[in-house]
C-alpha cells in the first residue's frame, strides 16, 4: 500500500473534483426524525445531552481498519462520521464535525458534507466545526442544571468538561449557573433502544433471512474431515453475498470446543459424529441478529446427542413461553432453569433435592450462562434488566418465576426483542458424568419479538428440529 503524502491545495482540489459523491444514507429520514423527537420527550428544558462518534483505529503499521460507528451516535444519526460530537437540548440538534478534507477523501473514501447532513437530517440546527466545541459547549450549559453523558469514552473530554464545570460553578455569576449533576446518557438512550420500532423490527426480519441461509448453507456442505474454519468460510461468504457483515466474531465448535463458551478459534479438524455448535449471525446496517444451531457431523444425531438436544429444546420452548407480557428476562431465564434441573435429575447426573439444586446453583456446572439478552445496535443491546433510574423505575415485573421477588425487573414489554438461548455442556474433564456423555456442547438459540400477545420468534424459519436438520443435512 502506497503512502499518504501530503497534497497541494491545487491538486486537492483537481483530485477531489473527480471523486463521485454518490453517498446513501442506511436510516430512513422519518425514522432517525422520530428518534429525536422520542429523545427530546424526554428531556427537560433544564437538560442537556451530549454524545461522541467513535473514532478510527489504526494498528501500528498505520494500516486502515473498517470504521464502526458508536451505536448510539448511528443510532441518532444514521451517520458513519468521525471526529464528532452531538449536543441536544429539548428544542436543538447541534453537530460539531469537520468538513470533510479532500486528501482524506482521496485516501478513504468520501464522507458527508455540512450541506449533505443538513439535507439528510433536517433536524440538525447547526453544524459547527469539531474543533469549536471546547469553545462552545458552555454556552450551551450556561443556566442548565443536568448534564447526559457518556462518561469513560473520552478521557480527554471528561477532564476538560469536569473541569471547566467544577471553575465554572464555584467561581459563580450573577443570573448565571451551570450543570451539578451528571447523568450516564445510557440512561436516556437505554430507555429509547430497548423497545423496537417497526422498522428495526423489518430490517432484523430481512437480515434474519441472512442468517438462516448462512447456517443452513453449512449444514449442506458439513463433511466429518473439514475444519472448522471451512465451515466459517461458509458463513462469511453467504453474509458478504448480501452486503452483511458478522454480528459477532462466529462460533464454529466442533466436539468438545462447543464446552467453551466463546470459542472463536475455528481451526480444529471436524470427526465423524460429533457435534458442531455455531453461533453465528448476519449484522447489517447496524443491526444483528444472534442464532446458535447445534448439528451432527455426519448429518445423524445418536442416542445421547438426541437425548440432551432435546432436553435444551424442550427447556427453550419453555423460556420462550415466558418470553411475553406479565413475565420479565429473569422469568424466561428461570423457566429454562427447572427443564434443565428436572432433566439432570432424571439423568442422575444431579442426585441432590431440586430445591438444594436451585438454591446452590449446582445445576451451573453444565448451565453456567444467562438464558437471553437484548439485542438490536449491538448483539448485547442497550437496555437495564431491573426497573432502574428515572425512566422505568416504575416498569416492574411482579411475577418473579424463582427466587429473588425483591429484585425490581424490568419488565418485558411489547416490541423488544431477546434471545433465548438454553445450553448444555459437558465437559471432556468433568467426573460427574457418562464417558459418552463427555465433550458434548449444546445450545440453541433464537430471536424473539415480545408482542401484545404471543412471542413472535423472528429466527423460527431457521430449522431447529432434529428431523428437520437430518433431513436438510441428508439432501
């Protein structure tokens, strides 16, 4: 790769005449409207928020790496640009950001301009340049009492605002004053992320297409001699097929890999009949999507395999059904719990009583992650799990299915979306258990939609079935 060499302004400008501006914008301009109005309803005329782009990150060799846009910013914006800084008050959308430099767009492609931003988010009531923020921001706090930010992102921008904050307050003005408290602006964007709208909850759907073509691509082409980087190939090039990209570096773990929770290796040889674990998903215009599908090698479950599969499933469909108004993550992920704890005992591999099971958490040898989480901008999704802070507090959940009644759930409410995702694993080193039992991992997990009535699961067209998984596998 060549070096980035200094231009001359005439070649500048020779140079950037001849880059096309054929930008597009992923986010429709009505929905990124009505994000800002949900935000601005929440703040009062006393508020201010304050939100950072990311910034890009180069290795050592100065190579270029893919850019990823801080998902709160994107989802604000719809924008993909850096150095930048949105501040928004109840009645005002303010971006400090750079006009694009044309050298810059030479070497990594061409960004938006003032012009093109304003078109695109007629929201926007001015765009100054990034370095006028320090200059400007305290005009904009002046007689404002709470600041929303994302404190801990930049160390930089944290001691310049406390700083100037602490000078500001105690050297006091006449008829002026400025922000005491801050607040984490996870607490706003939370509350605006967890609950879907219609058209986040119809792109996960299209990109879920992704996903299910993808895995069902690899149960087509899975032969016992391959390695598991093979199989991961396949993934990646079914997802690039469709412009999409990972959610999440994807899980190919054959045999006993699949006992490490996020194994991401994927170089192992695949042996005839064990099992393979995936988890992987499609991601695209910063939305993912979150599948596990566990197979047999050579395309036939044997008795143990059918025996603990259809243990998990039967404990996910169970967590599923708890997936819906009334009940909250806590009760989906306990639901799952008592299938998995009967299955156990029925097995012997837990002899002690249920209750002492639960109590202990013995059953966390073989279970030891969380039932589901939140998923949307970012695969774990911005959102609490207790009723929490200003916005929900009042959001509890009554009807704990276990233990811990005092805790104050969040709970589920139409439009957001969770996995569910039960597992088993039994580890190669463990003495609790069968020989044939040993180096088997497995989880299944799906994306569901909580609705006014039943769950919507928005992964069901990705087979699940032991005979609907033999069958694809055998054709």
């Amino acid at each position: 790769m060549n070096d980035k060499r200094h231009l001359s302004k005439n070649v500048q400008n020779k140079l950037n005449l001849n880059l096309p501006r054929n930008l597009t914008f992923d986010v429709p301009k009505k929905e990124l409207g009505s994000r800002i109005v949900r935000l601005q309803s929440l703040l009062e005329p006393s508020d201010v928020l304050i939100l950072f782009s990311s910034f890009p990150s180069n290795h050592p060799n100065a190579m270029y790496q893919r850019f990823r846009q801080n998902s709160d910013f994107f989802y604000l914006t719809g924008l993909d640009i850096y150095p930048a800084i949105l501040v928004i008050t109840i009645n005002d959308v303010f971006l400090f950001y750079n006009e694009p430099d044309p050298e810059e767009e030479l070497w990594t492609g061409v960004r938006p301009n003032h012009q093109e931003i304003k078109s695109y988010l007629g929201f926007i009531t001015e765009i100054y340049p990034f370095n006028d923020f320090k200059e400007k921001i305290f005009h904009f706090l002046e007689n404002k009492t709470q600041i929303y930010y994302p404190f801990g992102i930049s160390e930089e921008y944290d001691h310049f605002i406390l700083n100037q904050l602490e000078q500001r307050i105690r050297r006091g003005r006449a008829l002026s004053y400025y922000p005491t408290r801050i607040t984490h602006s996870y607490e706003i964007l939370f509350e605006l992320r967890i609950v879907k709208s219609p058209y986040e909850i119809e792109t996960i759907k299209e990109i879920m297409k992704i996903t299910k073509e993808a895995h069902i691509n690899v149960w087509k082409n899975t032969q016992p001699g391959m390695y598991e980087y093979e199989l991961h190939s396949i993934l990646l090039k079914t997802f690039t097929k469709y412009n999409a990209q990972e959610a999440y570096p994807s899980i190919v773990a054959s045999g006993s890999n699949a006992c490490i929770l996020h194994y991401t290796n994927n170089n192992s040889v695949i042996r005839p009949g064990e099992l393979i674990l995936i988890d992987a998903a499609a991601s695209k215009y910063y939305l993912n999507t979150d599948i596990t599908r566990t197979f047999p090698s050579n395309g036939k479950f044997n008795s143990i395999q059918r025996l603990i599969y259809n243990a998990v499933l039967e404990a996910q469909k169970k967590a599923i059904e708890y997936s819906k108004l009334g009940y909250c993550m806590e009760d989906s992920h306990f639901a799952a719990v008592d299938v998995i704890v009967d299955f156990l005992k029925e097995e012997h591999i837990l002899k002690e009583s249920k209750q002492e099971i639960l109590e202990k958490e013995l059953y966390k040898t073989y279970y030891m992650h969380r039932t589901g989480h939140w998923i949307g901008y970012d695969v774990h999704d911005r959102g609490f799990y207790i009723s929490y802070g200003k916005f929900n507090q009042e959001k509890v959940c009554k009807n704990q299915f276990h233990k811990n009644h005092s805790i104050p759930y969040r709970r589920f409410e139409p439009n957001m979306i969770c996995t569910v995702e039960p597992g088993l694993y039994f580890s190669p080193w463990l003495d609790t258990i069968p020989e044939e039992w040993k180096g088997i991992g497995i989880r299944i997990e799906d994306n569901v939609l909580i609705t006014e009535d039943e769950p919507i699961v928005l992964s069901k067209e990705v087979p699940k079935s032991i005979e609907e998984i033999e069958s694809i596998m055998k054709n």
